[in-house]
C-alpha cells in the first residue's frame, strides 16, 4: 500500500458514503428472502449471505473505529475480536451490531483531516505499513471480494446488485 495519502478527505468521505449505500441494499435484498435462504451454508467465503453481511460490518469496525485511531494493541484487539456482539444471530442483533459500527465509522469520518489521511496505521494480520487513506480503500476491496466470493458461486447473486 502507499506511503502517502493519495485519497482526499472529500474522496474518502464520498467512498465509504457510496460504500454503505451499497452495503444497505444489499442487507434489504438478503433480509427480504426467506430466513432459510439468508442463512443457508454455501460451502464458500463466510458461508451465509447473512454471515457475509456482518463480516463486512466486522471489516469496516475494526478498520475505521479501532485501527485508524491507533486502537491496535493486541488486548484491545482481542477484547473486541472476542466480543459476541459482533456475531449477531438474527436480524434484531444484526440490526443493533451495524447501528453501532456505523455510528463509529459516521464519527470517524466527521472527525477525518487531510492529515489523518497520511497517518501510518500497522495491523498484526497484514503485513507492511498502511495509512489511514489505504484503510478506506482496504474496506471497499474487503466488501467486493467478501460479496464474490459467497455470491459467485450460485452462477449469480441472489441478491442482485443495486440498481
């Protein structure tokens, strides 16, 4: 990853405004199916449609309201990794985990200078150095592959993509 920002505050911003966009029409598609198709095993990525939806709300926590304020200690990590909060099982829990992943990602991003952008950040489960403005971009990559890989494999999506 860079070195520098190479993302502006406005871009960044826009980003992941477009990303949750996308991220709650995909959660209506999913939660408008029947429960046993939400939650049914594929046999690829995270399994379930439902189980992809919160690993996406996992990625976008632990990057934009632990590891881009320099929340990376290993007890602070594995307090929130072990948090069961983060693996609702319904729909109620599932609504409750993402009001507070985006509150915090909404307070991170109205806080967000160009100078941020550039801040070096470092994770235990990556190799190398990123910054801040990569961690934008690492989110967005995350929810692609993370959506193709469980949705792929049925020769489509079942929940198509938004329009």
């Amino acid at each position: 990853m860079s070195r520098r920002a190479n993302i502006t505050v406005a871009e960044a911003r826009a980003i992941l405004e477009y990303d949750r966009a996308v991220f709650d029409r995909f959660t209506r598609r999913v939660r408008a199916l029947p429960p046993p198709e939400a939650v049914r095993k594929r046999g690829i990525g995270h399994e379930s449609l439902f189980a992809t939806l919160v690993h996406i709300l996992n990625v976008h926590e632990v990057w934009h309201v632990y590891i881009v304020h320099g929340r990376t200690s290993d007890p602070e990590l594995e307090a929130l990794f072990a948090d069961p909060t983060r693996q609702p099982r319904n729909w109620k829990e599932f609504d409750a985990y993402a009001k507070r992943v985006w509150a915090g990602v909404d307070r991170t991003m109205r806080t967000l200078r160009a100078r941020d952008l550039a801040r070096r950040v470092k994770v235990f489960w990556m190799p190398g150095v990123y910054t801040v403005g990569d961690a934008v971009y690492q989110t967005t990559l995350e929810k692609l592959t993370t959506w193709g890989r469980s949705s792929a494999p049925s020769g489509r999506t079942t929940a198509n993509p938004p329009r």
